[in-house]
C-alpha cells in the first residue's frame, strides 16, 4: 500500500559524500517503519539503516554507523540516508524498504513489505 522511490546515488571517489532519498507515496506514511538495505556485485542483499515511524531507535550495520546517518521527514513523506567518508566496499545497489507491521525485527529482510527500485552507489579507490 506504497510505492518507494529512491535517489541519490552516483560515482564518487573514497572519502567523499552522498545523500540517498527515497520518496514514498501511500497511507500514513508518517506510522512506517523504513530500512534502507544494499547489495554489491556478488553478494546478497544486506541491512544498512533502520528508523521507526517515531524517528527513534535508528540502528546501523557495524561498518557503517560511524560514517551514515539515516533521518525521516514524515511531512514529505521521505527518508534519507547521509553517507559520509565513503569506501568501495560501499559499492551496492541501495534499496529503500518499509514495513507498516509491529514488532519482528527492523535487520531482516522478511520485515519488509514494500520495496523501491534501487538506487546505484559507486566509490572508486
């Protein structure tokens, strides 16, 4: 019951920055859970960032808490995901991924109801 579009992403060289959005379109956006999740070449889909509706509880993959940032805007009905001091193993398809159910846990993949399309993220050495 909504549709996730994701932007941001480009070619970027280690150490630099980007900023991923993804705008969503459906009801009570604000009462979502939203995750962003990636995949590399060669490799399964992995968990990046979570938040909850509420804007509290953002959890991170260990290898990237210290570097992104997730936020939510619930007026515009959009997420973010600032990634600062980017490396390649960054490299991946960043996918936008929410949920409107309680509980289960927010680093799963089967949490997951609705799904963007990908955005790509390049770092080059």
């Amino acid at each position: 019951q909504v549709q996730l579009v994701e932007s941001g992403g480009g070619l970027v060289q280690a150490g630099d920055s980007l900023r991923l959005s993804c705008v969503a379109s459906g009801r009570t956006f604000s009462r979502y859970n939203m995750a962003w999740f990636r995949q590399a070449p060669g490799k399964e889909r992995e968990f990046v960032a979570a938040i909850r509706w509420s804007g509290g509880n953002t959890i991170y993959l260990d290898s990237v808490k210290a570097r992104f940032t997730m936020s939510r805007e619930n007026a515009k009905n959009t997420v973010h995901l600032q990634m600062n001091s980017l490396k390649p193993e960054d490299t991946a398809v960043y996918y936008c991924a929410a949920t409107e159910r309680y509980g289960g846990s927010l680093l799963l993949l089967s949490t997951y109801d609705y799904w963007g399309q990908g955005t790509q993220v390049t770092v080059s050495s």
